[in-house]
C-alpha cells in the first residue's frame, strides 16, 4: 500500500524589510591634524549644484579661524624645518591618498560642479596630478631662485628663497577642488604652512580632501580648512597679525575690502587673477609670492 504523500515544511515568512534612511553625514572643520565642531555648534546645509541635499559642514566661526591660525602658526617651525626632499615625498602621499579614494572625489566633483563622470574624473585627476608636479618642484626651487652674488670684496654673498610663514587661502569659488588643489599645493610645497577657507557654496571637495590629508604623512597643522561665510571668516584672516600671507582666489567682491584689513598688518596679498586657468601649469608663478630672499655675507676663505 502507498504511503501518503507529505507536504514538505515551507520556511517562515520574513518580515518585510523596513525601507532604510540614507546616513548623511556633518562634515566637520580640519584643525591641527584633528575634526573639531565649530565653537559655535553651528551647522549649515550643502547641496549640490541642482539643488539637491548632500550633507551639513561645520559653519567656522571667528574663533575657529583664529584657532586654526594659532595651529598653522604651531607647526610653521617644524615644517619649515624638514628637507625640501621630504617636503616632496609628503606631497606625492598626497596624490596617492587622493588617487586611492578617487571615487569619492569624482563624487564629490560631480555633485559641486554639476558636471558629468567623464569632466569630474578629468577633474580629480588633474588635482591629483598637481600635487605630484608640485612635489616634484620642492626640492628644485633653492637652485632656481637661489645665487650666488658677485661682490667686490674678499666676501662671500648667497640669496636663497625662505617660506614666508602662514598663509590664508581663499579657495576659488567656481573650482573647489583643482583650483583649490592649485592654490594650497604651492603654498605648502614651499614650506609654509595654510589656513583655507573653503569653497563657500560647494565645500565638500575640500572637506573629502581634509580627509585625505588626515591619512596622509601630512603633519597636523599644516593644513587647516574651514568651511563657512567667506565673508565671516576672511576679514578676520586678511587682518590677523600672525597671518603672513593671503591668497584672495576665493575673494570676490571683498577682495579690495581685505587688502584694506592686510595692509594694517603688512601682510603680503596675492590678489585674485580675473581669468584665472586652473587646468594651465604655473610654474613658480604661485610659489614665489610666499617666499621671502634671505642674504647672508660671509668672509671668504683664503
């Protein structure tokens, strides 16, 4: 006699998957190697260039930008200090820090400018590029900048070029990440060290960058990148007495304003180029204005 058919064991029904909200991230401000809140506490929303919802950033405040002056000021000495050749090798682990989270910079090039894949991977690559061109000039812009100096004397006479200390960077608005890559490489590459505002309406490419650096052999202080109201935090760099330099790219319309607020202190002012070409290679043409000669006699040997 045939035994009964039997009903195999059905699983039991899963619950359905609730639907999952998007973890958005509050960047926070780069200071001294560290991601420390504004002292304020305040936020502000980024969007990209259609409009649409990214994440928050840290809206700086005064007293982080004096803050981060007092971090750059902090580590000016040391880095100043270190061989031009190592300089370099920092740099170039820059690029390939950047290169290793190039999707994330394509991303975040994307969303800022408003362009397609194939333009933010040109993008990211010419940043990524600039780096390495600029680690490439540290340890050559002694022998092109530096001489010897004829004399008539039985003395010995050299000039050779000296970091000029700490530099405000005004990131370009419409290039937040190449042309910000374009104006703080230089500027480090030289042995100074920076305080950046960033791109005020599209900060995330210099708040993914801060991420790279912080993974980077980069010391902390170097570079330190505020995100908020260009015009809060500017006037407050341009005119900062331990401020020995400013970059205006990013200025605008204030730019006449905080050459004004730098003359009080006799800060040196790079003003803005009115057409700039972020893509086009400078040369010494961003390196030298951070720069100061020093002269030294010696009595020459017999």
């Amino acid at each position: 006699m045939a035994e009964p058919a039997t009903t195999p064991d059905r699983a039991p029904a899963r619950p359905p998957v609730p639907a999952r909200l998007p973890v958005l991230k509050t960047y926070k401000l780069y200071v001294g190697g560290a991601f420390p809140r504004s002292e304020s506490g305040r936020s502000f929303p980024v969007t990209s260039a259609d409009g649409a919802h990214l994440a928050h950033a840290a809206l700086a405040s005064r007293k982080d930008a004096r803050d981060a002056v007092v971090a750059a000021r902090g580590a000016s000495g040391p880095w100043a200090a270190r061989t031009a050749y190592n300089r370099g090798q920092i740099l170039y682990r820059i690029a390939e820090m950047m290169e290793g989270r190039r999707d994330h910079f394509v991303r975040a090039a994307m969303d800022a400018r408003g362009v397609g894949r194939p333009r933010a991977e040109d993008l990211v690559s010419a940043a990524v590029d600039r780096w390495i061109y600029y680690a490439g000039w540290t340890d050559k812009i002694a022998q092109v900048l530096g001489t010897g100096n004829p004399v008539s004397g039985p003395y010995d006479n050299n000039s050779a070029p000296e970091p000029t200390g700490v530099v405000a960077v005004l990131a370009p608005r419409d290039a937040p990440l190449l042309g910000l890559v374009a104006v703080l490489a230089p500027v480090i590459a030289a042995g100074n060290t920076a305080v950046v505002v960033a791109s005020e309406h599209a900060p995330l490419p210099a708040v993914v960058l801060a991420e790279a650096l912080a993974t980077s052999d980069l010391p902390g202080g170097v570079v330190n990148i505020l995100t908020g109201r260009t015009a809060e935090l500017a006037p407050t760099l341009a005119a900062h007495a331990d401020v020995n330099a400013i970059d205006l790219a990013g200025a605008g319309d204030l730019a006449t304003e905080l050459e004004t607020a730098a003359a009080a202190t006799l800060t040196r002012v790079l003003r803005p180029d009115p057409r700039p070409d972020w893509e086009t290679l400078p040369g010494l043409a961003r390196i030298t204005p951070f720069l100061e000669t020093k002269t030294v006699w010696q009595a020459a040997g017999r």
